[in-house]
C-alpha cells in the first residue's frame, strides 16, 4: 500500500511540475504575437524584424529538442528538464536590458534553446510514469496547459503591452521560471535515463543542427538566391545526415524508428504538417486586428484567445478519449476541422466582421484540439523506453520545425507583398493580400495532412502498446 501511495505522489507530482513549465512557453509565444507592434515601435524593427523576433526562438528550438531529447536518454531526463527551466528563467530576465532588436533576438534565441531542453523531456517524462491505459489523458492534462498558455496570453499580453510596455510580459514570467524550479526540487525525486551508458552521438547532433539551420533558415529567405542556396545545402546536409547515423551504434536519430515503425513515422509526418499549416495563423491574425482592423492590444487578445480556449476544453476529453478508441482516426477528424477553418479564412476582407473571425478561429481550435493528444499518444506509445526521449524530442522537433516553415511561408508572403518597409496604410493592401495567400497555403497543406494521419489507423487497430 506504501508502494502504490508513493506512485500515485509521484504521478501526481509530475504531472503537476511539467505541466507547470509546459504553460510558460506558449504564454510567451502567444502574448508576444500581440506585443509585436509595440516592440517594432520602441525598437524600430520592420516586419521582416519582427518576424525573426518569433522564428528565432522557433529555430533554435528545433535544432536543439533532438539532440537534447536523446542526451536526457543518457544522462537523465530530470536533469535536463531541470536546467531547461533554469536558462528560460535566466534568458527572460536578460530580454528586460534589451536595447536594440538584433540584442531581442538573441536572448530569444536562448530562450528557444532552454525551450527544447523543456519541451524534449517533458512528454518522456510523463510517459516514464504513467501506463498506456492512463498515458493519454495524462497528455491530455499536459497539452491543455500548453493551449492555457495560449489562451491567457493574449489576454494578460495585450494588458501588460498596452499599461507597462512589452518587457513586462517577460518580467511576469520570471517569478513562475523561479517557482517552478522550486517545485522540481521538492516533488521529484527520481531520475529516469534508460539508455545510460550510450554514446552521445555528437558528430551527428552537429550535421543535424546544420542541416535543419541550412534548411529553415534558407526557407525563411525565400524566393532570394540566397536562400535557394540554403535550402540546397540544407537538403545535402540532411543526406548527410542519414549516411552518418546508419554508420554510429548510438544514433542521435534512429532511423529505424521511421522505417520499421508506421505509427511513428506517419504520425510524425502529420504533427509536421499540421503545425506548419497552422502555426503562422496568429502572427497573421494579430497583425490584421491591430494594423487593419484598428485594434488595441488587449482587444485583439480578447478575439484571439477564442482559438486557444477552444483547444483547452477538448485536449484533456480527446486525449483520455485516445486511451480507449483509436487515436489516429481522433487526430484526422481534427485535421479535417482545421483544414477547414483555414480555407474559410482565405475569403477574409478588411470588412470582415470581428464575430466571424472569432467564429473560424473557434473552428480551428475545436481542430486543433481533437488533433494534438491524440496524436502525442499516438507517437509516445509506439516506441521502447530507451528511445523517450528522442520521441519527445521528434514529437517537439515536429512542431518546432512546422512552425518555422509555416512563419517562413509567412515572412516570404511579407517580402513579397510588402518588402521591408514598416506596415503603414500605404501597404495595407499588400498585408491582406499576403495573409490571403498565406492562408491559401496552409488550406493546401491541411488537406494533405488528413490522408497522412489516416496513413496510419490500419496500423493503429492492431498494435497493442507496451512500453
């Protein structure tokens, strides 16, 4: 009895301390969104500037969640989980001395590592503890804190930049980055690292982050020779990649996981597209409300955190629903949710109603909802225990980079339509022409994603999982 109540405290206190540190990052992300006009004009960054002030954090995250995701394998997942939250504490405080945009993004840059440290452990965590038949709502519980943060941080976003300024976003977080650091101390005991004594795989983890840099960062510089010259390089890096990992006994990246593995590996492929179908929604949605529809910060938070409440109510109900009915088909209906609210956007004017947008991003959140846990459940279950970390690190690692193509698709769509020029009644024209495209885009994209989420269910009716 002893035994059991000791698991249960230690369920308990897992779940409570990642799901703690899985609310501060999307708060940032979503509150600074709307503070994105306010740090343009105190600084006096261009959209293309304000842009790389999202995708900077997006990029180092991505390079890094894989390569941290399997170095928590080997040397403890509490360990890095713990250190992740202390350099997002540290980088946050450091973003108040802030002085010019170029000093912004570099500590948003550290703020985008400390998140891969979080966010490539904390589902392996949470899969350490719990069985199959309790993981998914478990999941559910954890990713609802992450569209919590999305939901408040508009609303607190937009009233901390409207009555203290944009830096006081980042000195609202740093007391809970203390906390939470208190918390991890004081509730969680154990350690988990099942591929201890492994080799780090570093000459990997180098070609890889090379590679994924190449490729976003050339994405993101589109339709520039330039960044044609860095995605082809991006692309012979990743082949690169592949030839280096079939030659290691200890992989960062185990290619067998994709090759052997359909739930993983098509699962991974819709998290992919979902994310980069989705992702830029808010940076175009924000930069409408307040540029052309004329509202202040805290109103376009209040008509923005329709999206985000929406996948806060369904996360938890479609994750512990993922524990007893075939979470892939769960995940397609959502994408299908999703890739409808996003062809219903493309018809969006100046003169659309504040109500419909509110109603069509109340669509994508119900999408958004059912798709995420599921999927999580989907991709955490088919793998063995030594290869958590890496999964959480693939599941993060899927996100990240589907969010720095969807804001690279975006950035494109700005340099085109509007160039470097600060957003100003001259261009607003333009502005609604490249949000138009863009969510022309992601229409297509969403779509395509279905039939990868329904690539897997046949495989899903019959795997029964173990770890």
């Amino acid at each position: 009895m002893d035994s059991e109540h000791k698991d249960k405290t230690l369920k308990r206190s897992v779940l409570l301390v990642a799901t703690f540190a899985a609310f501060l990052t999307p708060f940032l992300g979503s509150a600074v969104n709307l503070a994105l006009p306010s740090i343009g004009s105190d600084l006096n960054a261009n959209a293309i500037e304000l842009g790389w002030v999202i995708s900077s954090f997006i990029l180092s995250s991505a390079i890094f969640l894989l390569p941290l995701g399997r170095l928590a394998d080997i040397i403890g997942r509490k360990k890095v989980f713990y250190n992740g939250i202390l350099l997002f504490t540290i980088s946050t405080f450091l973003i108040l001395f802030s002085w010019n945009i170029t000093i912004l993004i570099v500590f948003r840059t550290l703020q985008g590592v400390a998140s891969a440290m979080i966010f490539g452990t904390s589902l392996a965590i949470i899969t350490s503890v719990f069985k199959p038949g309790e993981r998914g709502e478990a999941m559910g519980i954890n990713i609802t804190a992450v569209y919590l943060g999305l939901s408040l941080g508009p609303i607190i976003g937009g009233l901390l930049t409207q009555y203290f300024g944009w830096k006081s976003i980042f000195a609202f977080l740093i007391p809970f980055g203390i906390f939470s650091l208190i918390l991890i101390r004081r509730k969680i005991k154990t350690e988990w690292a099942e591929a201890s004594g492994e080799k780090f795989d570093w000459k990997g983890s180098v070609v890889y982050g090379l590679a994924l840099f190449s490729f976003m960062y050339g994405f993101s510089k589109l339709p520039s020779l330039f960044g044609w010259v860095c995605l082809s390089a991006g692309i012979v890096l990743t082949f690169l990649f592949f030839i280096t990992e079939n030659l290691v006994n200890n992989p960062v990246f185990d290619f067998k996981l994709v090759f052997r593995n359909r739930v993983f590996a098509f699962s991974g492929i819709a998290a992919l597209i979902h994310y980069s179908a989705t992702s830029a929604t808010g940076f175009f949605i924000s930069l409408y409300l307040q540029y052309l529809k004329g509202f202040d910060a805290r109103t376009a938070g209040l008509i923005m955190i329709s999206q985000p409440i929406a996948m806060t109510l369904l996360s938890p109900l479609a994750g512990k629903l993922s524990d007893r009915k075939n979470p892939g088909v769960i995940a397609s209906f959502g994408m299908a949710l999703t890739s409808l609210g996003l062809v219903l956007l493309c018809f969006i004017k100046v003169e659309t109603p504040y109500y419909i947008i509110i109603l069509l991003l109340l669509l994508m959140g119900i999408g958004f909802g059912l798709f995420s846990s599921p999927n999580s459940n989907a991709i955490m279950s088919s793998v063995e225990k030594r290869h958590l970390g890496v999964a959480s690190g693939a599941v993060g690692t899927m996100r990240m980079v589907g969010q720095m193509m969807s804001m690279g698709i975006a950035m494109m769509l700005i340099s085109l339509f509007i160039g470097k020029n600060p957003i100003s009644p001259a261009n607003y024209p333009g502005l609604i022409s490249a949000m138009r495209t863009g969510f022309l885009i992601f229409s297509a994209l969403s779509f395509l994603g279905i039939f990868a989420s329904l690539a897997r269910n046949r495989k899903l009716d019959k795997t029964k999982y173990t770890n």
